[in-house]
C-alpha cells in the first residue's frame, strides 16, 4: 500500500507543472493528502499507533499552532496572509498547511534517524533538512499566488516576495518540532520498511530542483534549495551508499 501511496504522490507532483489554474490549486492540495497519508501509514506500520500520536501532536497540531500565531502576529515567519484557493481556513489557516508540515516531518526526521545515531545530531539535521524543503516550498506557492508576505525583504537574492526572516522562523520552529518528535518516540531506531520514506526525502529533493530550474522558472530558488536542501540530503545518500 505504501509503494502506491508514493507511485500516485510521484505522479500528481509530475502533473503540477503541466497544469495550471484552479487544476494545479487542486493537484496542490491533492499532493499534500497524499503525503499526509503516505507519512501517516508509515508511521503506524512501522512504529505503530504511538508514532501516529507522536508525529500528528509535533507536526500536525503543532504546525497549525504556528501557523496561527504567525498569521495573527507575523511571528516567527513575519507579516504574511494566505489565499483561498488552497481551501477551508481556521483563524487565517488552510487546513492543508500543517498536513504538509506533517508529510515531511517524518521522511525528514527517519532520514537523520538512519545517518546518526546522536539525538543532538538528529535534531539537527532532521531540522535544516526541512527547514531547506522551504527554500523550493515558498518561492512556489508564492509564484502562484497562495500566500503572500507583506514586507518581504529583506529577500535571498534571485527570491523576491519571501522575507529572510521566513526561513529563521521555518529553521526555529523545525528545531522545536524535531526536539519534541524525538523525545515522544519510544523508538528512534531504523526500520526495514523505511525505504519509502528514503525515497520520498530524495525524490523530494531531486525532483524540486528539476522542476524549478526548468518548468516553473524559478531558477534561484533551484540553486538555493539545491544547495542548501542537498546538504541534508546527501549524507543520507552516502549512508545509503555504504550499507
């Protein structure tokens, strides 16, 4: 079941950049479910109903917390507004948004899991690795008009509309949920079944700098989110490599 969930997540994220309008607000929240419930599945298979309990308190009620707080106060994100074309909203939020912290939260955090057996050092990398997922997330969702900020600078340069702020507040608040993720896990060791979550981490890496350097235009936050994302990335891969 979970090889399916991450066969049709494939095939939804390759038809976003062939779709546009009301199509591509659709394929967006599409992904997003199906991510959710990629991670979700995995974490009860794997690790069972307190995982599910764990990742959904961290990332889920823990993403709309803030989420919430920053719409209403401009912390720790800065000043920033959502559209209505990604659905429902709750005080300012659209009920997909903290689904999506919780879809890479758990790849992001198994990934750290399975290079270091450290908590220090997992916490550490599990948070820039999805603190990095931002640098491809924003300038997206920013292009098509889903959410906007409004004093974005100052900007990464070749980034305009996203405030540099964003990102310390998106690095900050993925410190607290992967500390918090950590310590509500009663195991933190690897799992044979967490080869989907490998691959949906450097899927996720590999096919955002594809699409934003050739079929969203979005060149800079290619470079950016390359870099800086394949930075978590790789010591996953070379661990993969080795073992």
């Amino acid at each position: 079941m979970l090889k399916y969930l991450f066969g049709v997540l494939v095939l939804a994220q390759i038809c976003y950049p062939l779709t546009s309008g009301d199509v591509r607000a659709g394929l967006t929240v599409a992904t997003v479910l199906l991510g959710v419930a990629l991670s979700v599945s995995h974490a009860w298979v794997s690790r069972g109903p307190r995982a599910v309990a764990a990742l959904v308190g961290t990332a889920t009620a823990g993403g709309f917390a803030v989420e919430a707080i920053g719409v209403a106060t401009g912390f720790p994100f800065g000043t920033y507004d959502y559209s209505g074309e990604l659905g429902p909203k709750v005080l300012g939020v659209p009920l997909i948004i903290p689904l999506a912290w919780t879809w890479m939260a758990w790849p992001a955090w198994l990934a750290a899991v399975r290079v270091t057996r450290s908590r220090t050092a997992r916490i550490a990398l599990a948070a820039a690795g999805l603190a990095a997922w931002d640098l491809f997330l924003d300038p997206q969702m920013v292009a098509e008009g889903y959410w906007r900020w409004h004093d974005p600078v100052p900007a990464l340069p070749g980034v305009p509309g996203i405030p540099i702020g964003n990102y310390l507040g998106w690095l900050g608040f993925a410190v607290v949920l992967m500390t918090a993720l950590s310590y509500a896990l009663r195991r933190s060791d690897p799992s044979p079944s967490d080869g989907v979550m490998y691959a949906l981490w450097i899927w996720t890496y590999f096919s955002s700098v594809l699409a934003h350097a050739v079929f969203l235009d979005l060149p800079y936050s290619a470079i950016w989110g390359g870099v800086l994302m394949g930075a978590a990335v790789l010591p996953l891969l070379l661990t993969l490599r080795r073992r």
